[in-house]
C-alpha cells in the first residue's frame, strides 16, 4: 500500500492534451488511461455535471464511487456548449488541444457545431475521437448502446447463459473494454500523427467492437465456410466449467495440456483416469468437457482449498483460490507490489485508488489529480486559453461556465 504522489514521473503522454467530453463509464475511464499515461486531460462538463457524480453510496458530494472510478488525473471545466460563447470557448481551447475525445450520438455533436470538421478546421492536427454505440452506416445506428444493451445484442449474454437463459455478467464489462480500445485507437492515432504530421477522425463502437471481442474463440466452427459447427468455443461453454467446491470454499482450477491432467490425476490418487479414452488427450477431453469437469468437481471436493493449492503449486497446475471483493482490500500479492494507492482529499477523507496496471521502465504513470469537484479548474483552464479575467467572470456570471474551485 502507497500514499498516491502529486508530482510523480511524466508519463509516455506527457505533454498531450486532452479535451474530453465523455460521460458515465466508457469514456471516462478511456481518458483516465490517457491521464494516467501523463496526458492533461480537461474534463468538459455541463453545469449538471457527469451523471455519475452522484452513483455511490452517499453521501455523494458530487463525487460519488462511480466517478472516482474513472476520473482520476482530470481536470475538470464547465462549459454550457449549446450556448455560443461555450462552444466558442471549446473552439479556443481546441486550438491548443492534441485530442478531442466524446461519446455523444453523431447527430447530437453535429448539431453542437463541433463534429470533426469544425474541430479540424480550428486544428488541423487533432486527433478527433467519437466513441458510439453502433456505426454509423448500419440499421442500428440511432439505437441507444449502454453496456447491458450490449451485452444482449453483442452475443455476450447469450454465452453467459451457456445454452440456458441469458445472463449479463456481474460488471460493466463493456464500456470498460470499450474504453481500453478508445485509449488504444487515441494513442495509435497520435503515433500516425508523429510520423506523417496529420490528425485524423477516429470511431470506436461498441457493438462491433464487441463483437469483434466475443467472437475470438467463439466463432468456432463459424470460422469456416462451410461452418463445420455452430458458434461457441465448448470448453468455456460447458455448464461445468465454474470455481469448483473444496471442503471449505471454492478454487479456480484450469489443467489444460497432458501433464497437468497427469498432476492431478495422480495427485488426487486417480492415476488410472490418464488412460481413460475420454481424458486421455485434448481432443478427447474436450469432446468429453462436461464428463470431464464433472469429474474434477468431485475430486476437489475431497480437500480444502490451502491443501489443493499446496499441492496443486507443488505440480505447476495453474490454480488459485476464489477471492471476494473484501478479500482483494488486503491480498497479500496487491499488497507487496504496492497497487492500491490512498490520498487525502480535503472533502471526502481518505481515498483508496486501484493502481496503475501498465508498467514503463522509462516514464512509467502516476496518479497526480484525484478525481476533481465540478468545475473545479474552469478559471484555470480558460486562463491558459487565453480569457481575461474579466472575460471569465462574465462566463461564470452569465452561466455559461462554473468555479468549483
């Protein structure tokens, strides 16, 4: 556990400028990557604020769990773009800016005046980044994406079910892996930048992406044409396949190759079950999953966890216990390489941060902004983009902009 740092390393992004206009989860924790890589990343807020500022257990303080989540490393200004000296404001702002990121529905920035080529026209050289739901040539288009629409429509329920009813999973899995694919998209697309001095429109959507997702071994049979079986991968797809009982919790267990199957076989004194046709190589015991898996249960069940996992270490078979949320506060692994991170905020008291996952031996990230209050950094910000004092005051005092500070 470390206290979380104010003035730490750079980061690979530093020096790259962020005008983020996204909201709830996708986008934000697509720009916290960013900001964690050392990008400036300006969170361009109305004067309602991020809907998600008050999603937590109260009292929320308009920076409820949520937010802290994926906000980190932001500063945050208030701009009413439908009024026009906000988005004239955001114009000022882009001329200085390296990417311009938002998740709102095509036609909704278009009609703000600030779809690609209005941002180009400004700066040629940013990078312009519209994450959606769906893309834009295709019947489902104007269809709302949230991340359980998604995961009905992306077959991700559907495989959760496993042949059974439809089950979303237990996270906003989606949007988060939509978002490590935004971050993804804005940091290639400023590499195309550094080589060939050009910014560039950029489209992420969740459906295909998704899709794209879902389909790596799930596409299965459907990989050929003819299909030589139907989609679905069936090993993951077995209704056996979860953490497996032992006599005092549960275990995640995953033999795979001969030798592994060999181990537990013979660790558990069931030697024999090798020359059993259905386990006796891979391809026997996948078309054999569900026999197979039911058999594992019933040995696990013989022994508690720390036994299996001694023994089971022991013969380099890949297994580790089934931690909770609790247990993750005080894993002893997080805690020797120092990944949670707490800070003091002056409002809300002590913090506890994840901590940064990716790992740089020259210009590694930090965490140098807690999540900010909203409008915290308007007058700094439209200061640095060149507004007088009294020009701010007449934003604050027109509505127009925010001083949380």
């Amino acid at each position: 556990m470390s206290e979380a740092v104010a003035d730490a390393s750079s980061g690979p992004l530093h020096g790259i400028r962020v005008l983020d206009l996204t909201t709830i989860i996708l986008g934000p924790f697509a720009t916290q990557i960013l900001g964690d890589m050392g990008a400036d990343v300006i969170k361009v807020e109305s004067p309602d604020g991020d809907a998600v500022r008050d999603v937590g257990p109260p009292p929320a303080q308009d920076r409820a769990s949520v937010f802290l989540g994926s906000n980190r490393n932001k500063r945050s200004l208030v701009l009413d773009l439908k009024r026009a000296a906000g988005r004239e404001a955001l114009l000022r702002l882009a001329r200085g800016a390296d990417v311009f990121v938002h998740n709102m529905r095509p036609q909704a920035v278009d009609r703000l005046g600030l779809g690609y080529a209005a941002l180009c026209e400004v700066n040629p050289r940013i990078v312009f980044c519209g994450a959606y739901g769906f893309r834009r040539n295709g019947p489902y288009a104007n269809k709302p994406a949230y991340d359980d629409m998604i995961q009905a429509a992306s077959g991700l329920a559907a495989l959760q079910g496993a042949g059974g009813p439809p089950r979303y999973v237990s996270s906003s899995i989606c949007d988060k892996i939509t978002a490590q694919a935004v971050a993804h998209a804005i940091t290639l697309a400023l590499f195309h930048r550094e080589r060939h001095g050009e910014g560039q429109a950029v489209s992420v959507t969740m459906f295909e992406h998704m899709v794209a997702f879902n389909m790596v071994e799930h596409l299965y049979g459907q990989s050929y044409v003819p299909p030589r079986t139907k989609v679905g991968y069936t090993r993951t797809l077995s209704e056996h396949r979860r953490p497996f009982r032992t006599l005092d919790g549960y275990i995640g267990v995953l033999p795979y190759n001969d030798r592994q199957w060999r181990a537990v076989f013979d660790i558990a004194g069931r030697a024999h079950l090798m020359q059993d046709l259905r386990f006796a190589d891979l391809s026997s015991r996948h078309a054999n999953i569900d026999a197979l898996y039911e058999t594992l249960a019933a040995i696990l069940a013989t022994r508690s966890t720390a036994e299996w996992l001694d023994e089971l270490d022991a013969g380099n078979v890949p297994a580790m216990a089934v931690l909770s949320g609790e247990d993750l506060m005080d894993d002893p692994h997080l805690a020797a390489v120092d990944f949670w991170q707490f800070a003091e905020d002056p409002q809300l008291g002590r913090l506890r941060l994840p901590g940064i996952p990716m790992q740089f031996s020259a210009s590694p990230g930090s965490i140098r902004r807690l999540p900010p209050k909203l409008g915290e950094h308007s007058v700094q910000v439209l200061a640095e983009a060149g507004y007088a004092r009294a020009e701010i005051d007449a934003l604050l005092a027109d509505g127009i902009s925010l001083d949380g500070a």
